[in-house]
C-alpha cells in the first residue's frame, strides 16, 4: 500500500509498524484499506476474466491477518522483514458477532429444507451494498433501482407490523428517486446528490430486510 512512499530507513519503517498496530483504530483503517485494495484488484480480475463468480474478502473472515514491511520481492512473494499478526475477530464484539451468526444459520437451514425462499430484492440489494461499499455507486444505483421495485412487490404485506408498512409506503413515495439515480448513473459519475439518495435507500430498504428476519424468528 506504500509503494509510492518507500521508508527512508529501517528505523523509519518499523516505527510505522510501531504506529501502526499501537490501537485498534489505527489496525482497523489499515486492514480495512487493504481489504479495499485488494477488492478492487479482485474485482477488476473478474471483469478482466469474463468471470461472473468473482470473489469480495472481508477482514473477519481472514484466517490470518498481518500488518507488516519488506522489500517489493518480498511482499510479492508474500514475504515481510517484519510483521505483526493482528485480531480482526476477537475483543467486545466476539460475543455479539456469535449472536449474529446464529440467526443466519437458522434461515440457512430453512432456506435448504424448503421451508422458506430467497426473494430477489434480497440478492439485489446485497450486490448494491457490495457494490456501494467498494466505490462503485454508478452499479450501486442501477442495482438497486430493480431491487427496490422487486422488493415493494415481493414484500408488499408481509409484515403485520406499522413499521413495516411505514417503511414500505416511504420506498414507494422514494422510488422516482432510485430511479433518477439510475438515470443518471447512466449518464457517467454520480452527483453528489444522487449518491446521498442512493445511500438513504439502501439503508431503508437493508433495514425492511432486517426486520423481517427479525420478527420471522
């Protein structure tokens, strides 16, 4: 990641590594860029490749995650003159991450044994989040203008709840909105704007996601 900024000498460089592992902030936006990095080039290689299986990495899921130095040979053989391996997984949130998954691998279970479906909103909206959090907002947009119409069609009524419903009738009011952001992503960069909408909707419509899996137990 600093192969446009050599360290002037060793001394230099580890007193980066020094700083850079002092606090779980600073590990957490090194690791975090480098996940970016490395999705970025993931994701290129799969548009390179006509490969419609691409792979995204997320840190918590990383067998092994290390901060860490070494000459250009090194680094591209995967090697360091020195490095620290660093916990993206344990700390405070251990216990809620258990929490999380546990709900997951029951829908899973559910979703195998025919007791339930996957809509297509659910898989849209992911691919616009995907999409949305590695930079790419024009397909983030476009993503989720047909995520949004599918989901105020797949959902319509599916929760006997006011939040749900209160919910539901703002996408709908908010839908001309998807989709002039999809227009305009059409037409080159997102504005501003648009990206503020995008963002807004994703949140409405992952949080309507969320509270069905929530209620449905």
């Amino acid at each position: 990641m600093r192969a446009e900024e050599p360290f002037d000498s060793a001394t230099d460089a580890e007193g980066w590594l020094d700083e850079a592992t002092a606090s779980e902030e600073e590990i957490d936006t090194l690791v975090g860029a480098g996940a970016d990095l490395l999705n970025r080039a993931l994701h290129a290689h799969a548009a390179a490749s006509d490969d419609p299986f691409g792979i995204q990495l997320r840190p918590e899921r990383a067998s092994a995650v290390r901060i860490g130095h070494g000459s250009g040979k090194e680094v591209a053989a995967s090697r360091f003159t020195a490095a620290r391996e660093v916990d993206v997984q344990g700390g405070g949130n251990a216990r809620r991450r258990r929490d999380q998954e546990l709900r997951p691998q029951e829908r899973l279970a559910a979703v195998l044994g025919g007791r339930e479906s996957i809509d297509a909103c659910e898989t849209l909206i992911l691919r616009a989040r995907a999409d949305l959090d590695a930079g790419r907002r024009r397909e983030a947009a476009l993503q989720l203008r047909v995520g949004l119409e599918a989901m105020l069609v797949e959902l319509d009524g599916a929760l006997a709840d006011p939040d749900h419903e209160k919910d539901m009738a703002e996408l709908g009011t908010r839908r001309g909105e998807a989709g002039g952001a999809a227009n305009a992503a059409l037409r080159g960069d997102l504005p501003v704007d648009e990206e503020r909408r995008v963002q807004e909707l994703m949140v409405l419509c992952e949080r309507v996601l969320r509270r069905r899996r929530v209620l449905r137990g």
